[in-house]
C-alpha cells in the first residue's frame, strides 16, 4: 500500500461542495471577503464545472418570481409539502432570487425571451432556457469571484473535526484525493455544507446494463446529512423523500411537456385518471384540505396515477406527446406555416432532453421513439433526498432575523441565516431542510444568503478553533482502513489471479471483506423491501421499518470490513457510509411520524391517512449521538409567520 501525505490548508471559511449552492457560496462569499480579509477556500469531490445536480444540464429555471410576490411562492410550496415548510426560510430565498437570475443572464446563461424581449415562461414560476452549459456558466462566475489557487478538486471530505476545547463548534474536516495519494486535513473558523443530497440509498429502477441511472445525479451520496448529522446538527424532515414522475427508463423531464406543451398523460385504457381525481367525489378529496388546491400537490399527483397502476392495474402511464404536438400545429391559422411549426416543436421536445437528460434522448432514438407519433410511457421512479425539489430533508438552520415574528424569533432564529445548531457550520442547497422548492437558482440564492453570514461570522469570530491532533490521526487510519483490509485479504479473493488470467466477469467474493457494490446493493435491498421503495410498491409499516432497523445495524457492523482495491473504490466506500447513516435516519424519521402525509412519495399502511391535528404543526427532528450511536427524534413546531393564501397556477 502507499504511503498517502498529509497535505494541510488552513482558511478562514471552508465551502464543501461547489454544485449550484457551493457556487453561489463562491460568487457572493468573494465579495464580502476580499472587503473583510477573509480568505476563502472551495473543496468539491469533482470537478465544480460539472459537479451537483445540474452538471449535465438543465431545460428550466424552475423558480423565478417575477412580479410575484415571496408570500405567492411561499403559498405554492406550503401546498405543495401539505403544509409543511419553514416560512422564512421559503420567503428568504424567494425575496433575493429575480436578482440571482438576472445574474445568471449577466454571466451568459441564454435565457429564452419572445418578441417583445420578455422572458419565455414554462410555467408561473419556470423560465425556459438553452441550458447545457448552465453549470459551467456559473461555475465559471464562482471560480472568478475566489480565484483558482482557491479551489481544491478531487478531493472527497470524509467528516468534520469538532473544536477540542468545545464540542459544539466545528473547526475542521478530513478527506483524501481520489488522484493521488493524499490525506487532507483542513482547519478553518467556518465552513458551509453544501454537498447535495441522495441517491442509491433506495434501489433504482434501472438495473442490469442500466445500473447506476438515475434521476439524481449518481455520485450524490448524502454527504450533506452525513456530516452535519454526525457533528451533531439537529436535522429536520428527513423522512421526506421525493419520488419524481419522469420517461420511464431514461428519467426524462416531464415538466416542459405537462406546462409548456400542455401534454395529457392517461392510464393504459386511455382515461384521464387526473381529471378524474379532481372531479365530484374523485380521491383527491380523501385528502383534505390539500386535495383540493390548485396546483395540485406533487405527492398526489404521484398518488394518483399509482392507484392505475398498482390498485386498477391499469398502467402504464402515458404521456400523449404526439396529441399535444398535433394540437399546438393546428393552431397555427396558417396551413403553409405549420410544417415548420411541426418542426419546430419536434425540435424543442428534444431540445428538452438534450438540455438536461441526454440519455434520455439517446434512449428514445435507440427504441425508434418519434414523439410526435405515438405517447410515451411515464413512471414513479425510486425515492431521492433532495431539499432542494419537491423534498424536505436536510438540517434545521437559524432563518433570517428579520423575517421573524414574536413567537418564531425563539424557535427559528439563534445568530446567523443558514448556520445549523453547532456553532460556524452553515449548510444550503439541499443540505437545508423545510426550504423546499428552491431548484437550481433557489439553491444558488441560499448559498450566497449562508455565505455572506458564514463571512460575517468569521469576522465577528476572528479566533482560529483547535483541533484534535490525536483524533485526526486516528481517523487517517480510519479513512484508510478499506485499502488496508483488501491488501491483507485479497489473495483469498475470487477476483485475482483467476480474473486477469482468463479476464472472466467472476464476483469479488471473499469471507473477510465486502466491496463497496455489495454493500450498496446490500442497503438498496433493505431500504426498497422494508422502508417503501418501488419494489414495495412504496408502503411500510412500523413492522417493516424496525425490520430495517435491525438490518441497518448489521450492515452498519460490516461496514468495517469494506475493502478498495484502489482510491476510486475507498470513494465508493466511503459514500457508502454516508448512504447508510441517511438512510438510517430516515427509517426512524418515517416510524416516529405515524401518519401518511405525502401519499404518493411513501404510505403508512399502518397510519394510512393523515392527521391533521397530531401531525400538522410539526416537523420531526433529530440528533445523533456519534459516540453512543444513538438518535434522539423529536418534534418542532410549524410557526406560520404570515397568513397565507391558496395560490392557482403552476
């Protein structure tokens, strides 16, 4: 085995993480810190102009206020999570974010605009625009506003170091470089979470010579909640997954079709189970009072069209995307015109994909899919952990101050926007909890909002915190331990000699050690029979779920025997036991909440309805434990700081 150096950087505030909130962090936490002297530093697992969420593009800015007003927005996602968000959190980020989106513009982002010069919109809150390079453009700003020499790729961040002389204040972290043999060891007076949420904890839907597709990126492994949960952050709604409804196989977006194309989507027998939901009598009105605002909120949706399939058995799903294009054709007046109207709507619903979803695109050209002949099948797909979407989970943060009323000054507020409950560890993006329905500009905006007031913290903060030497040691130790335990082992293992000899497919089987795919498809195997996947036709019970509990923990034993034959799988390792934490919070998040208030994302069969008057002012939280092992769940209270409104329109 190598011998891996120690290479250490100290900075003032550590950004990890540098998809769409990291670079926000960047661009605003540039300014406020040359004025200040602060010095700045950015670590990201890959490479920030490809890295998070939007990495492979993106066909919309799916928040944009407009003329709207915060309090609109905060409407449209109150409905949309049944009631459950933080109000000034949600009005925080709607109140900044026109102003990131004429950034973006600035920065060259080629925003759709129509005759008159004004914006395109897909939907109320939607701009449409060519967003390929979406996350390079803005990355590009980020890496301006610090500068390069300030910018540390390759380099995955295993934990965070607690201050030796207070257990409540973070004061470091440690990673490696998944290049070259090197241990990173980094000291700082703050540093924002911003490292995206989770996928793989569930198994997805594509297997086989599909795995690994998803609709969230593949490499987000829960690093946010791993981190801040084990420096012992409160965390809030982690047992809010989300479940998109996307192309089946390919993951494809269905938001252009649905707002801009205005596409139908009917069971297999062709009825149009939405419209049939909405009408006199219709199930949506089994779910009071959130079934019956407009829009409709994303969960139901979702639940509706798993009644077709799993209780009607009439599925699958389709999308009528040859009607919709037929419809928008025909009207154009002129019959000379609308050949070229024809082509051109063929040209956006694949420029829809090619923005965002390429594989998409390449599945429906290798199936011979014209979509201006024929529907396309949609799907449930596995659930995801994003609060950035129509998700929820993340860490419980101090709100502005300034939007507070009386009573939430107490619970919501305690120094600095966005700074979790351990002292200078700030989070964003979807390491934030309750702040849903912010998307890629959203995530952008609460990252300039957490790194503007991690600056001011570091300014009014000017003493560098200690750290452990003696715990940093150990955990170089720890971080190493699985290319350690392969070269002890691996001559007992099935993949060796017999593999480079006949270059046979042959399984990594050995009794002292687990690579890291068996542990991912060991823990997507609990997570989708037990805690509501697809497999489980997304249902649970509290017997299922402490089922899982017990198979958590004997996973969470053999985790200490993953072993990496090189730096590429101690990552995998690694992201593993981030996976598995989440994933474990998320169990006991989803038995402490005994009722089913997101139908279509998951069902309590044993709870199968909600409940309004135990549930619907509370948000369950929690704490780790990392010495004993042990969470605590609790509740908190749902303040609403304004009086809102039921908003119509998407």
């Amino acid at each position: 085995m190598q011998n891996f150096e120690t290479v250490e950087i100290t900075t003032d505030f550590l950004i990890i993480g540098s998809g769409m909130a990291g670079s926000g962090a960047c661009v605003e936490a540039g300014h406020w810190a040359k004025q200040h002297n602060v010095k700045v530093t950015v670590v990201d697992k890959a490479a920030m102009e490809r890295s998070g969420a939007v990495a492979m593009g993106l066909s919309a800015i799916n928040q944009y206020i407009g003329d709207n007003t915060p309090i609109d927005y905060l409407s449209y996602v109150q409905q949309d999570l049944m009631g459950l968000c933080r109000d000034d959190l949600v009005m925080d980020i709607a109140r900044h974010v026109n102003g990131t989106v004429h950034m973006y513009e600035g920065f060259g982002l080629p925003i759709w605009k129509d005759d008159q010069g004004n914006y395109v919109h897909e939907g109320r809150w939607q701009l449409m625009i060519n967003g390929e390079s979406y996350k390079a453009i803005v990355a590009e700003a980020g890496k301006n506003a610090i500068g390069m020499d300030n910018i540390i790729e390759r380099v995955f961040v295993v934990q965070l170091l607690m201050d030796k002389n207070d257990k409540k204040r973070v004061a470091g972290a440690i990673g490696f470089s998944v290049r070259e043999p090197k241990i990173y060891v980094f000291k700082f007076k703050a540093c924002l979470v911003c490292a995206g949420g989770a996928v793989h904890v569930f198994r997805p839907r594509s297997t086989g010579e599909g795995m690994g597709r998803a609709w969230y990126p593949p490499w987000n492994s829960g690093s946010s909640s791993y981190l801040t949960t084990m420096a012992g952050a409160e965390m809030s709604s982690q047992e809010v997954i989300f479940v998109p409804a996307r192309f089946k196989d390919g993951y494809g977006p269905v938001g252009a079709w649905f707002l801009l194309f205005k596409a139908e989507a009917t069971s297999a027998s062709g009825r149009n189970y939405m419209a049939e939901g909405l009408s006199e009598g219709g199930e949506l009105h089994n779910w009071p009072p959130y079934g019956k605002v407009k829009p409709i909120p994303t969960c139901l949706r979702n639940h509706l069209m798993m009644i077709e399939m799993y209780e009607k058995g009439d599925g699958p799903i389709l999308m009528h995307t040859d009607k919709a294009i037929a419809r928008l054709t025909e009207e154009e007046p002129d019959p000379k015109k609308r050949k070229r109207k024809l082509k051109e709507l063929e040209s956006e619903a694949w420029e829809d994909f090619l923005d965002m979803t390429i594989s998409q695109a390449v599945l429906w050209a290798s199936k011979d899919v014209f979509p201006e002949q024929g529907p396309s099948e949609i799907m449930p797909s596995e659930p995801y952990f994003i609060g950035s979407h129509s998700g929820a989970s993340g860490a419980w943060v101090s709100g502005p101050e300034d939007l507070q009323s009386d009573e939430s000054k107490n619970e919501y507020f305690w120094g600095y926007n966005r700074m979790t409950t351990i002292k200078g560890l700030f989070a964003a993006g979807d390491a934030v909890g309750n702040s849903s329905h912010k998307f890629s500009s959203g995530s952008f905006t609460e990252g300039r909002i957490a790194a503007k007031a991690a600056v001011k913290f570091c300014v009014e903060n000017p003493d560098m915190p200690a750290i452990d030497d003696a715990e940093v040691e150990k955990l170089k130790e720890k971080i190493l331990q699985p290319l350690k335990t392969y070269e002890e082992h691996s001559k007992y293992t099935t993949l060796g000699a017999v593999k480079k000899r006949y270059d046979l497919p042959v399984e990594e089987v050995n009794p002292n050690f687990i690579t890291p795919k068996m542990a991912m498809f060991r823990l997507n195997k609990i997570m989708d029979e037990y805690v509501a996947g697809w497999g489980s036709q997304y249902k649970c019970s509290a017997t299922t779920l402490n089922i899982a509990l017990d198979l958590l923990q004997l996973l969470k034993e053999d985790l200490h025997k993953l072993a990496a034959r090189n730096l590429h799988e101690l990552l995998r390792c690694w992201e593993n036991v981030h996976r598995v934490l989440i994933a474990e919070a998320h169990t006991r998040h989803k038995l402490f909440r005994e009722e089913t208030r997101w139908p279509g994302y998951y069902y309590r069969t044993d709870f199968p309805k909600i409940d309004e008057e135990k549930w619907g002012d509370v948000f369950v939280n929690s704490v780790y434990d990392a010495e004993k092992d042990e969470f605590k769940v609790f509740t908190r209270p749902k303040i609403k700081i304004v009086e809102i409104k039921e908003v119509v329109g998407m």
